[in-house]
C-alpha cells in the first residue's frame, strides 16, 4: 500500500468572523517593517487596557443573541409560567447590571484568556503579565467578587484578595493580527464540565443520543438554567476534548463546518444539536423551576480520535454567558460589543406588571411558627419572603460541623434564621449590598442532617436540585428547602435585599457568615417537610405525565433487575479461576459439572510460553486459558444456571469487540445497561436492552381524570409493591455476594492461602531451633517449639472449618474478647514482625464488650489484614496501630500501617478474588476477610490515611442476627 502524501489540516477550520466590534482606542498600537514584511508592535498598555475593558463589559452586559433568547420565552405559547417568570426576572437583572454598578451574577468568576497572536505581531514579552494587569484592574475598581483561593500548604488556603490569577493561554498563529476570547467562569457552570471514557461501540444512531441525553439530565438545574450546552465527540487527548467543549460552549466554534474530511477537522453535526434540543425540551425541568427551557441551544462537535479512545465531554455556559471576544489590529484595540440596552427586550406590558400571587412569609418570628406556615403549602408554591436571613456557604458550614464535632453549640442565628446559601460581591457606595445572588445547593448537601438534628438550618435557601440525603433530613427533621432563582443577583441586591451585617469569620471575606434584612425576596418550596422533591416529581411526569410514571417504575424494575443478572453472572466467573486446583489429572467432567455445568472439559499442557487469556470458540464458548491448563467454558449454560432468571429483549455478553454469546432480538430498544466485569481474566462486557411493556400501562387511566382518586390509590399500592420487588431484589444480590466464596473451588484456593502462612512459620520456627541444637544453645529452644505447636494447631482449626464445610456442621459462634484475640495474632505472626522490625500497638476501650462470632473466623480476618501490612512495610520503618472502641450497637477496629497505602485502583479492588499487588501474592486473603465479616453482619472498608499509610476499619455488631 502506497503512502498518503502529506496534508496538514487546520483542526478547527473557522469560517469569517462576522462579530460586531467596537474600538477602545488606537493608542499604544503602530505599524513598522522588518525585512519587508509590515510589523504590528502592540504595547503592554494596550493588552492591559483590552483586558480590563473585555472583563468590565462582561461583568455587566450580554450578548444580543442571548438576550433574544431569553425574549423568546416570553413569546412562546409552549413556555411555562416558571419559564417566562424566570425570563422575566434575567431581563430585569439585566436591565439593571448594564448600568455598570451591579454585576449580572455575585460570582463574577474566574477570568480566562485565549489569545491567538500573529506571527507578525510584536509585543516585547510579558503578555501574561500585562494581561493579569487588566483582570487586576478590573476586579479591584469594579463591584466584583474576589473568588480565587491560593493554597499555602496542601490544606490551609487564602483568598487572593484580588481575583488573580487569571488562566491565560496564548497561541501563535498566522497574521498580524492579536485576537483573544475572554471569559468570566462561575463555579457553578465549571462544575458542570465532564469527560467520559467510552468505545467506538457507543457511536451508532441507535445508541449516541439516549447516552447524550442521559448524561444531559444529570446536569440538574444547579448552574442556572437555560444553558448553552456542548457536547464534543472524541479528540486526539482528554484534554483536547475538555478544551474543545468550553470554546464550544461560548459559541466560539459555531463557525466550523458541518461535514468532516478523512484529514480530521472538526465539526459541527447541526441535525443532531436540533434533536438534543427537542429531547432538553421534553425533559421537563425547564428554566429551573419547571417547563420546556432547560437549553437555550446545544452545539455538537465531532473530532478525531485515537483508534482505542472515545472521549466525551460536556459542558455548558450559564444564563450568566459572560464571553466576549476582542482583537488588536493596525487599527486600534477592538472589544466585542455587547448589548447595552437590555430592557428594550422586555414587553411593555410587563414592564411595571407586579409578580403576580405568592405566600407572603414573614421571616421576623420564632421558626416553629415559619415551618408550621410552610407546611400548610406543597412544593413549586411561590413565595415573597421578609425579614431576617443568615447568609452562609462552604466554609462556613464546614466551620459549623467543625463545632459540632467538637462537642460545641450550634449558635442560635443558625437556630432561629433560614440559612441563604451565598456569597455577596462588592457593596457599591449607596447600596444595602453587592449582587448576591444564590450559590448551588448541592455542595452543602452532607451538612443538612447533623444541622438539622441539633435544630439548626431548618429553612435552607440556594438554587437548584438536591441529593436524596436533603429530602430525607428534612422530612426526619421537618425542615425546608426553598429555591431562589440562579442568576439574578443584581435584582435582588436592588429590589429585596435592605441590609447586610458581618455576623463571624470576617478573614473569610466572601465565605464569611453575614446577616441581611430582605423584603419580598423571591422563592419556591422545592422540598418540604413531608418528603416531596419539587424536580423528584418533574422527573417522574416529564415524557408524558402519569404515563411517565409508570414508565419510570418499570425503568427502575428493569435496573434492578440487570443489577442482580450482572452479580450472578460476575459470581459464576470468579468460580472458574477458584475451581482450577481441583481439576482431576483426568478429563472426567461429571464430578466437576455437578458443581460448574458450564465447564464443558479442560486440557492440561506443558506450554508455558504466554497465549491469549480469552479464545472465543463457537455456539457461545470460549476457551480461558491459564498456565499450563485451559477451560471451555459454555456461556448459555452458565446463564441456565442463575439463581435469578431475569429476562430482556436482547442479551450480550463480548470480550474486546468479540460477542461471545447473544440472546433474544438485537432490534432497537427502548432502555439500554451494560457493564464490565470486575475479573482480572474475564472482563467481559454485560450488556441488554429491553423496552417498555406498553399494554400494561394503564391508558385508560392516564386519560380519564374521573378516576383520579383511584389513579391516587394505585400509584401507593404500585409504589409499595416496587419498593418490596428492590428490596428483595437488593437481599437476593446480598445474598449471591456473600455466597460467593461458598463453592468447593474457591474454599479450597482460599484453603490454600491459609495453611502457606502457618506452614512457612513451622519451618522457620523448626529450622531456628535445629540450628540453636547444633550451636549448643537450646535455652530458646523450647519457646520455638511452643510457637511451632501454636502454628500447627491454627492448621488443625482451619482444617476443621474445612470439613465443617463439607459435612455442613453448624459453626460455634462464641463470645470473643478481641484484646486476647489480637494477642495471639500478633504471637501467630511473631516471625514475621521480628524479621520485618514491625512495631506493633494497640488501643481497647475500657468498656469494650465481646462480640458473638467463631473466635477462628475473626482471628482469620486480623491475621489477613495485619499480614499484608507487614509484607507492605519496608524492613526496619514499618508499624501496625489497631484502635477499639464501641460504636453504633457494636464494635468498630481500625487497623492502620505505616506503608505506602493503597492505590485508587487497589482501593476499588482490593476486595475482588485473586486480585493481588504482590508478585507472588494469590489474591485471597482480603477477599476471605470481607466473606468472613459480612456472614458476621459486619462491614468492612479499605481506605488511606492522610499519611499516606493504609486503613481498614471494621465493624461488627454486638448481637449475632442471623
């Protein structure tokens, strides 16, 4: 095959700039030669001045395409009334923050600069810092918010104070021209950028939208919608990708072509942008509070790819789209010209119109009385609050947990004020405030209980959707979630907003606690007292009202029920590798099959050079090949055999781009779930399809509003069925997990790994003490013996669990004082500790109660833990701390070392049969462990310690409930 010639590609080929500049000023910009060629020499003062001008306009104004959107809802007949409410409220803030006083959004953000620079323009270096110059400026003489911390060590950090540093990148292009995109980022609208790691399996028309539409859900409302979302499909690095998606977002890529070419450029697919559109529309959370606008638009981008990656990002640009280009030519300095004039958007009809019906709530009375009004009302009712509200956000919650768990009061404003979740900008002379506008909700989710418990937070104030744990606090509780609209601060800040009142921590500038005086403040009731969810019940009803509800319903059957197919099937093929040390010399199947039918022979070999793990053989079998032996493996007897017979329209299980089995019909569906097997030699990719049952929806009942209270009666019986169906279909999964080390194979590989430890003591133990004999020196002699004599009993005790097993005895279960316990494991792994120079402690609660267990089973789990600490630990540094104290009605260990600690991989693994970080390790101690301690109801957790050193924690009940 002959060679492609050479073709350099521009990746991103831009068709003409058609955006309206205006001109700043021709100073600090000249023309002059050098050989022969016109050079454009751009002074420090120029790039300073652009800056601070760029980030000025776009702290203040928009563009006037995204405020034609947001016009655009209040003409649509499609809209909701919280779409055009919300729009309403953009364009009045707007109108507002284009005076140049209060800045569109508090979170004036963090100040990116993309410049592209000429190869004939000439600067004298320093373009970074003349650049950060004008951010400089502009944060320090503008109402803007400092929002940059600096980190001292890797825990303490500072506020900059000056909204530096700035992310700069600067490019060399052709032309002599300087062109720059400058944004303002909020955190809330960079939290929502993602990547994923996928396969060229996912790009088909059948599969790419569902994905994208999924993935495009979970984006919530917490970064104030309408978005500008983007998509991009591929690129040559993750990066490039994550790049890619935030130039696309701002709508700097929307000249790129609609069609690829086989040298890679990028490009924009306009068809499917317009069907993602369609889908946002129909997901039904709108702008924010419900309806149709959840996007203003959707960009996707396609790139090339290496051919073993598929990377996806997704990104958007918030209602506060602050981007703005700028460029400096021979002309002068030219700064994109944003929309000055916001309020000739808003129909004159609306604007002096009042906001309509809302629940008066006055906030200057004892809480109880303010929770008893709320309670009165369901979640979307909107609300005009007045009176006292405590301002809070991140670090000021974790400074009230820090009280708690100190053992300190919560102080009272927290008890008799709703908490408004925000940060204010600068307060401009003659105002009560600076733009403060709400932060995302979510962020301070895991604070909610332990505030709420203590009788804290009960009215919580922020924007967008929250996590579960929120619903449940403030239904155990009795609190509240109220949603403000995200966006809007300037409006507040004028119209709602009387005073603001430093109240604690005034070093955290913008993170301190403050106290503001409010009239007629803006809300929602997102989540009540009762365990409603405002966008919990726009997710149940959002394809087609009540028909979407049970939709949902048969959508979270389906999941469940693909969970517990990928358990067992991951369950049968760890078997496989735990059954090889049982296979008889000879290739009599019957004995094995009555255990693995799916086995179908296995050949012993004498080859030991390296072959393919996994050889794909037909009607759905595969050979997996270890040293010196190989299985076929039959895959449709392996599903005959699940405990759980779950079925779907199509069923695939493949390995690498290989299928190696596929039932049912392989045509379109409706829901799709695929994962990969977490087995070092079987990765193989699970993967069904199914589609709604349609007949079984009751259509007669979606369309006949006279039967509403006998719809109101069916969803509870449905919805407690369901809830029975998960929670057996979640005791079932328990149980083939427990169950997993249950099958002779893997208790004799596990039999294996025990009796190595004790059997390598006993000759270490026996071979010192031949030698002290020859040297004539057996005072220590006997101590030797005695350790050998322990060891030798552990291998009788591990024997008799071994045929307890196979006589299916019944297990003693005694009462076990842990502090003897530990002694004899760390005399059981003497040896070891010695030659190691491990220092071992340890630390008992005086009121520490034995637990009922069999002393063998928790002995075996320290052992296995405290083992792979030393054979962690370099010779001579290592250490071993076990902590035990009571704990939640039982006893919590934790055993931590001083080595290097666990990777994330391990950390995800470490519990996994046969997975092992050590050359010469099997993999089964840690997995034997964590069967042991969930027989024993326990729980077992792996993780790191801030000193880098590994910790697992263990918890075991006081009371045996079988």
């Amino acid at each position: 095959m002959s060679n492609k010639p050479f073709v350099y590609q521009n990746p991103f080929p831009l068709a003409h700039d058609d955006t309206e500049y205006y001109l700043l000023t021709r100073d600090h910009v000249s023309v002059s030669e050098f050989e022969g060629q016109p050079i454009l020499k751009v002074e420090p003062q120029a790039l300073t001045l652009l800056a601070q001008q760029a980030f000025h306009d776009a702290a203040f104004m928009l563009r006037p395409a995204h405020q034609q959107q947001v016009a655009d809802i209040l003409s649509d007949p499609e809209a909701s009334e919280n779409d055009k409410y919300v729009a309403l409220q953009f364009l009045r803030n707007s109108d507002i923050s284009a005076k140049g006083i209060l800045p569109t959004c508090q979170d004036t953000g963090t100040a990116i600069i993309m410049g592209k620079k000429g190869q004939r323009v000439w600067t004298g270096g320093g373009d970074e810092a003349a650049l950060s110059q004008g951010v400089y400026n502009t944060y320090i003489e503008d109402n803007l918010r400092y929002s940059q911390n600096a980190a001292l060590d890797m825990y303490k950090e500072v506020n900059t104070g000056t909204n530096l540093p700035a992310q700069i990148d600067l490019y060399s292009v052709d032309g002599d021209e300087y062109k720059f995109l400058c944004v303002a980022k909020g955190g809330g609208s960079a939290n929502k950028t993602y990547l994923y790691q996928e396969t060229k399996a996912l790009i088909t028309p059948a599969k790419l939208k569902n994905y994208l539409v999924e993935k495009m859900r979970t984006l919530g409302t917490a970064a104030c919608p309408p978005y500008h979302v983007a998509f991009v499909i591929g690129g040559t690095s993750a990066e490039s990708t994550l790049k890619t998606v935030k130039l696309a977002s701002t709508h700097y890529y929307d000249g790129l072509p609609t069609e690829g070419n086989e040298h890679g450029q990028a490009f924009r697919d306009v068809q499917l942008e317009q069907e993602l559109l369609e889908e946002a529309q129909k997901l039904g959370l709108g702008a924010q509070f419900g309806g149709k606008y959840f996007a203003h638009d959707i960009r996707v981008v396609r790139l090339p790819r290496h051919g073993a990656s598929c990377p996806i990002g997704m990104g958007v640009s918030c209602s506060a789209d602050r981007n703005i280009k700028a460029k400096i030519n021979k002309d002068g300095i030219w700064i994109e010209k944003l929309e000055s004039n916001p309020g000739k958007y808003i129909p004159e009809a609306l604007r002096q119109a009042g906001e309509g019906e809302a629940v008066k709530v006055n906030l200057n009375r004892p809480m109880k009385e303010i929770l008893a009004q709320l309670s009165d009302f369901p979640v979307s009712t909107r609300l005009s609050l007045s009176g006292t509200i405590i301002v809070a956000r991140d670090i000021a919650h974790a400074k009230l947990k820090e009280r708690l768990d100190n053992g300190e009061e919560l102080p009272q404003y927290v008890k008799d004020h709703p908490i408004y979740y925000a940060g204010p900008a600068k307060t401009p002379e003659g105002y009560a405030s600076g733009s403060l506008g709400p932060t995302t909700a979510g962020r301070m989710d895991s604070y909610v209980d332990q505030l709420q418990a203590n009788g804290g937070s009960m009215v919580m104030l922020a924007k967008g959707n929250r996590s579960q744990q929120v619903t449940n606090a403030c239904h155990k509780h009795g609190g509240f979630y109220l949603g403000s609209i995200g966006g809007p601060a300037a409006v507040l800040a004028q119209n709602s907003i009387k005073s603001l009142e430093l109240v604690e921590y005034p070093e955290l500038g913008m993170e301190a606690i403050w106290k503001i005086e409010v009239e007629d403040f803006p809300a929602f009731i997102l989540v009540d007292d009762k365990g409603n969810d405002f966008f919990q019940q726009i997710q149940n009803k959002h394809c087609a009202g009540l028909g979407a509800w049970f939709l949902q319903q048969q959508y979270e059957e389906k999941s469940a029920d693909f969970r517990i197919l990928y358990r067992e099937i991951t369950v049968k093929l760890s078997q496989h590798d735990a059954i090889i040390p049982l296979l008889p010399a000879s290739q009599d199947a019957n004995e094995v099959q009555k255990i693995l039918p799916q086995i179908v022979l296995w050949r012993r070999h004498n080859n030991l050079e390296p072959r393919m793990a996994i050889v794909p053989e037909a009607n759905g079998r595969y050979w997996l090949n270890r040293p010196n032996l190989s299985l076929l493996i039959d895959i449709p007897t392996l599903l005959d055999t699940l405990g759980e017979k779950k079925t779907f329209q199509h069923l695939s299980i493949r390995w690498n781009n290989t299928v190696l089995c596929e039932q049912g019909s392989s045509t379109a569906s409706y829901w799709q779930w695929d994962k990969t097997v977490a087995s070092p030699t079987q990765p193989f990719l699970v993967s069904v399809s199914d589609s709604p049952e349609w007949a079984t929806l009751p259509w007669w009942l979606i369309a006949s509003p006279a039967l509403f209270w006998a719809l109101v009666i069916y969803w509870l019986t449905q919805y407690q069925a369901n809830k029975r169906r998960r929670d057996i279909a979640d005791l079932r999964a328990r149980y083939a997990e427990l169950t997993r080390l249950n099958t002779m194979g893997e208790l004799a590989a596990g039999m294996m790994h025990e009796l190595n430890q004790p059997l390598t003591a006993i000759m270490s133990y026996n071979q010192a003490a031949g030698r002290l004999i020859k040297q004539d020196n057996p005072a220590q002699v006997p101590d030797l013996l005695d350790a050998s004599v322990l060891q030798i009993k552990r291998i009788d005790a591990l024997l008799s669990q071994f045929r307890q097993k196979l006589t299916s005895e019944r297990v003693e279960y005694l009462r076990v004082a842990l502090q003897p316990l530990w002694q004899r494991v760390c005399k059981l792994l003497d040896n070891e500790l010695s030659n190691g120079k491990i220092r071992v402690t340890s630390h008992f609660a005086d009121d520490l109660q034995p637990i009922t267990a069999p002393p063998l089973w928790v002995e075996q789990i320290l052992h296995n833990i405290a083992s792979n600490a030393i054979q962690a630990q370099t010779e001579g540094t290592g250490w071993i701390h076990l902590e035990a104290r009571p704990e939640n009605n039982g006893i919590a260990l934790t055993l931590t070392d001083g080595g290097p600690g666990l990777s994330q991989a391990a950390l995800e693994q470490v519990f996994i049969p046969f997975f092992t970080t050590r050359s010469q390790g099997v993999g089964l101690g840690m997995a034997l462990a964590d069967t042991l301690v969930q027989r024993l109801n326990g729980t077992i957790e792996a993780s790191n310690t801030p000193g880098g050193g590994a910790c697992f924690r263990l918890w075991f009940p006081l009371k045996d409930e079988e």
